[in-house]
C-alpha cells in the first residue's frame, strides 16, 4: 500500500489542490513551553515534550497527514528518498504547514545535507517560531557544517524553551565578554 501511495503522489497532486491554513497551535504551545521550562527533570519533561509532538504532527487534513506519516514512515526505515518524495509533496501542497519543512530538513540532515536541510528549517522556524525540535535541529545542522558558534547559539536558543532538551549537551562554549566564547 505505502509504494502504492507513493507512486501515486505525482498524480494525486493536482487533486489535492486546497490545503486548509496549518491549525494555529500557539495557545497550547505556549503552555506546553512554560510547563517545560518548570519541570523539575528530563523525565518530568518527557509528556510535555510528547504533547508537543503531536501538536506539530497535527497535519491540516487527511491528505496532508497521510503524507507527513508515509514520509515519517519512510524516514524511519532509512528509505531517505522515499521519505523526500512524501515530504516534498506535502510541503508543495500545505506551504504553511511548518511539519512539512521540518520533516523534509532531518530526511536532509540524515542524508548530510546540512545546506539543503537549513533553509526548510529556517521556514519551519518562520511558520512556528516556537517549534523546540527545529531549532535544535537547526543548531545541530549548523555544527555539522562546522558553524559552531551559531549552532550553539540556536541550542540555547532551543533549551530556552525547553531546558531538558538532549541537545543541550551540546553546549561546550558559552559567550563571553565582548561575544568571544569560552569553555563551560
């Protein structure tokens, strides 16, 4: 059925022609962030980060979902091209639906590349300013192409929002005087 699906996407196309606007998720987001920036551990955090996941996961219709879940299937599975094409679909037919370019940036970063996964990031970024998971993935895309200091500037960025992010190991290097960085 999945390789069906996905053979099919080229000709579903023109049919799925009216994405609805992506759910405006900012009230719920906004508490899920204060609830993880008062949790007293990483396993207290641990359903907050869960509830935003299905937050951003909500797609705008079936169609859209259905694209977004075979291209998380398939990313899954390590079928990196497989989960291109869903992604690739589901961002051409709901442009605002931040998932979508989040989704299509870690197929990217998983394949490594980093300068193709940045820009669907920065979008994700642009349409949920608050998407936890794609500003820390944008950090960890700008380490890997060797941009450290502003990879860890999005980090903080991300454990800002939530301080029990994994990636937050990441941070080795703190600002200093005069926006030097310095060893923690």
């Amino acid at each position: 059925m999945r390789i069906l699906t996905l053979c099919l996407l080229p000709l579903a196309a023109p049919a799925l022609a009216d994405c609805p606007a992506a759910p405006d998720i900012s009230a719920p987001m906004d508490a899920l962030v204060a609830e993880a920036q008062a949790a007293p551990n990483e396993m207290a955090v641990r359903p907050v980060s869960a509830a935003m996941w299905a937050l951003w996961t909500k797609a705008p219709d079936a169609e859209a979902q259905a694209l977004l879940d075979e291209g998380m299937d398939r990313r899954a599975s390590f079928d990196l091209v497989g989960a291109l094409i869903a992604f690739d679909a589901l961002v051409e037919y709901c442009p605002d639906y931040a998932e979508g370019y989040n989704q299509r940036a870690f197929a990217n970063f998983l394949r490594g590349e980093f300068a193709t996964a940045l820009p669907d990031l920065d979008r994700a970024i642009a349409l949920s300013p608050r998407h936890v998971a794609a500003i820390a993935g944008k950090g960890l895309t700008l380490i890997s192409m060797g941009r450290i200091g502003e990879g860890q500037d999005a980090i903080r960025e991300a454990v800002a929002l939530n301080p029990w992010l994994s990636e937050r190991h990441f941070l080795t290097m703190e600002p200093g005087p005069g926006g030097d960085e310095i060893e923690l």
